[in-house]
C-alpha cells in the first residue's frame, strides 16, 4: 500500500491511527505492569509481614 503523501487529509487519517494505536499499546503496557507489581507486593506481603505478625502476638 502507497501514502499519498500530497493528500493532507491521507496523512492527517494516518497520524490518527499511528497515535491510537501507540497509546492502546501504552495503555495496555501500563495495565500489565500495574497488575504485576501488585501480584508481586501481594506475594511479597503475605510471605514477609504475614509471619511478623503472628509470631509476635
């Protein structure tokens, strides 16, 4: 597929797409990496802290 690159209106769709498509990735990369850290604190949480507290009551 060629752009043509004379077509204002081409390019303007085009820029649309790139930047959509870029911050649904963004997004998507955000999310994941949110609920990973939170999987990864959980784990952390009930391994660590979770023993501390009953081996000090």
């Amino acid at each position: 597929m060629i752009i043509d690159i004379s077509n204002p209106e081409t390019l303007k769709m085009c820029a649309v797409c790139i930047s959509e498509t870029s911050g649904g990735q963004l997004a998507l990369l955000i999310i994941v990496a949110s609920l990973t850290l939170v999987g990864l604190l959980n784990r952390s949480w009930k391994k660590n802290f979770k023993k501390e507290a009953k081996s000090s009551s």
